[in-house]
C-alpha cells in the first residue's frame, strides 16, 4: 500500500511506500494527516500507530520539477490526458503521440505541442495540423501537474483526491 507525501505547504510531492512513511513519522520528519480507518500498526513492544494514507512533511523541501516542465514520457501524457484520444467527439483510447504542429512542419516536442489520438485519428491527421482539418481537442495541452501524474496511479488512494485537487485542478485543463 502507498502513501501520498505532501510537502509542509500541503503541496503533493511523491507517492511513497508505507515503510518509508512510518520512518519519516518515527524520526519525527512527518506527521500523519489522514490515516487508513480500521488499520493500524503493532510494535513488538505493545505501540500501536495509524497507518497511514497521506502524510505531511514538517519542513519545506525545495522542488526541483517546479524549474523546468516534467520529461514528455508516454506514462506522463497517459496521465495529463487520462489515456483518451484528445480530439473532440471520440471516446476510443488514446493509443499515439501525436504532434500538434507536425515536426516535419517544424513542430516541437513539447507539452503544448503533443497530445494522444487514437490510431485512426492520428493517421487522419497525418502532418496536417487540427486546424486544417476543422477539428478541436478535448483539453489545452499544457504540462502535467504533480496531481496529474499521481492520479495516474493504479493504486491512487480516494483519500488522496482532495489534497492533489488543491494542486493542478482539472477545470484548467477545458479548452474554450
């Protein structure tokens, strides 16, 4: 089971292990600020602590994703696009990158400039750009956020969703 790690400003910074969470707690580097109902950890010696689910560093730790965007991988876009086809109307999944503004039309391979599209679409596209083709998109590509990329998580926790919610909330992401 894993655990949401905030930073002291409630920011979300990593999912953890619960071995790692009780060790920053036991040397007083974290607190518990939601814990599993129900469960609980047994010392030998008779303690008994809260398992947790999210905890809360007591010091700030500097952030060094904030200085440059996250790395374009294929599980970060997954995430930043809730692994759906971005083009407006289709409902399949989205299963290719695709460039915006084709690099053979000197396209760069950045946030705002790749998407995912379904294999149909994406060969419909071809180096065309969407607005040759009339077509809109779902989202406004941008960076992916902490929150992003932490909800992609098979094992994301529901008591997480309220902390990474106040971190990179999802209305931003509607394109107008």
């Amino acid at each position: 089971m894993s655990v949401l790690l905030l930073n002291a400003s409630y920011e979300p910074l990593r999912i953890i292990s619960w071995q790692r969470a009780i060790c920053l707690q036991l040397s007083e580097r974290a607190d518990v600020i939601e814990a599993v109902e129900g469960r609980a950890l047994h010392t030998s010696g008779g303690a008994e602590f809260a398992f947790p689910s999210v905890i809360r560093l007591r010091e700030m730790v500097v952030v060094p994703f904030r200085r440059g965007a996250a790395p374009i991988t294929r599980r970060a876009l997954l995430a930043r696009d809730r692994g759906e086809c971005q083009k407006t109307g289709c409902d399949r999944r989205g299963a290719t990158m695709d460039h915006l503004i084709p690099k053979s039309r000197g396209g760069q391979h950045t946030w705002i400039n790749v998407v995912l599209m379904c294999a149909e679409h994406n060969n419909t596209k071809s180096n065309r750009t969407i607005e040759e083709l009339g077509w809109s998109l779902k989202n406004v590509p941008r960076a992916p956020t902490r929150a992003d990329l932490a909800l992609d998580r098979s094992d994301a926790n529901p008591q997480w969703h309220r902390w990474l919610n106040r971190f990179g909330d999802s209305n931003e992401r509607q394109a107008g």
